[in-house]
C-alpha cells in the first residue's frame, strides 16, 4: 500500500510540477529534463509514469480542461452576454502582455515549434495545448448557450473562429503600438463576439 501511494505522490509531484511551467510559459515545450528537476524527481521516474513528452503534456492538459478560472468574467451575470465574453477574451490575450513581454512569447513559441521543425511528437504537444485554449472558449459559450444568449450548436467552430482573432491580435501585441491600436484591439473583440454571438457589439474597456 505504502508503495502504490509512494508512486501516486510522485507522479502527482511531476503533474504539478508540469502544469506549473505551462501556465508560467505556455508557449515553451515542457522537456522531461526540466519538469523532473522541477517536481525533484529524476528523468528515469518521469519516464516511468510519462515515457514521451506527448503522453506528460496530453495528461497534463486533460487535468487543466474542468479548472475553474478564478472570479470567471463569465458568471458576472451584471454585464451582458457580450460584455462577458469580451471580458474572458481579454483575460487570455492578458496573458500574451504587451510589447516586450508579448514579443519574448512569441519567441519562445517560435523556437519551440517553428524554428527547430515540428516532429510528430511536438505536432501533438503543440496541438494539446491548443486544444486547451479551445476548451477554455467553449466552455464560456456553453454557459452562455445554457442561458440562451447563443444558439445551441456550432460551440468548437465558433471558438474556432475566436482563438483566430485572438492569435491576430496577439501577433499585433508583439508589434510597435500606441493608444489608438489598443482601441482597436477592443473593437476587433466586440465585432468578433458579436458574430458570435448574434448582437450588437460589446462595450468595455480598452487596454489591460
């Protein structure tokens, strides 16, 4: 008994330890060097639970999809519909920052999975943690499709259509900007909701 809980604690240890660097770097590839000496285990053990970098991060991001996001814009039942969803667009595109910090993302995401060539391995590491992202829209759509606000039906393609718009304006975060592109940037994600959402655009803030 006292050997089976040994292996579940360590195993939890190297899961945490990998979600950790995902959400402290999402772009960057989790090496099973780097999360070992994060969750103070050794290479060897890692292997032991996760013997490829595609079954680590596959695990990983299956264990993020049902976390709640804390104070979720998407329960703030005083906005409308849109103005939620605007609000939880933005709280993923905060995490790209803006000039310096969104230029080192891409970066990172470049040398990760553009410059040294994508194997099959890291084709479906790359596409975990995309599907992550997608999960995250399509369960904010799934509330609002609950109360009615969205017509049922179509949720991944309308993500889809969202985590589109917020690689653009992502890409644009890592360019030269001044005030009046931030202004934009809080247009595009009003018209794209919109679309989505079958209404007039979304009012809310610009920046962040």
């Amino acid at each position: 008994m006292s050997g089976r809980s040994t292996q579940r604690d360590t195993r939890d240890r190297i899961l945490i330890a990998a979600a950790t660097m995902l959400g402290e770097d999402p772009p960057a590839r989790l090496s099973v060097r780097g999360v070992a000496a994060r969750a103070g285990v050794s290479t060897g053990s890692l292997r032991h639970f996760f013997p490829t970098q595609r079954e680590l991060v596959e695990t990983v991001v299956a264990g993020l999809y049902d976390i709640e996001i804390p104070d979720d814009p998407i329960y703030d039942t005083e906005r409308t519909p849109a103005e939620r969803l605007v609000a939880c667009l933005r709280l993923m595109l905060s995490e790209f920052g803006t000039g310096d910090r969104a230029r080192e993302r891409w970066r990172a995401m470049y040398e990760s999975y553009i410059a040294s060539g994508l194997g099959e391995e890291e084709s479906a590491v790359y596409l975990a943690l995309e599907r992550l992202g997608l999960r995250r829209i399509e369960r904010w759509l799934a509330v609002l499709i609950d109360e009615g606000a969205i017509p049922a039906g179509q949720a991944e393609r309308r993500a889809r259509f969202l985590t589109t718009v917020l690689n653009g304006l992502a890409t644009e975060r890592a360019l030269p900007a001044n005030a009046m592109r931030f202004a934009s940037e809080t247009e595009t994600l009003q018209l794209a909701v919109g679309a989505v959402i079958g209404d007039t655009p979304a009012t809310g803030q610009s920046g962040s």
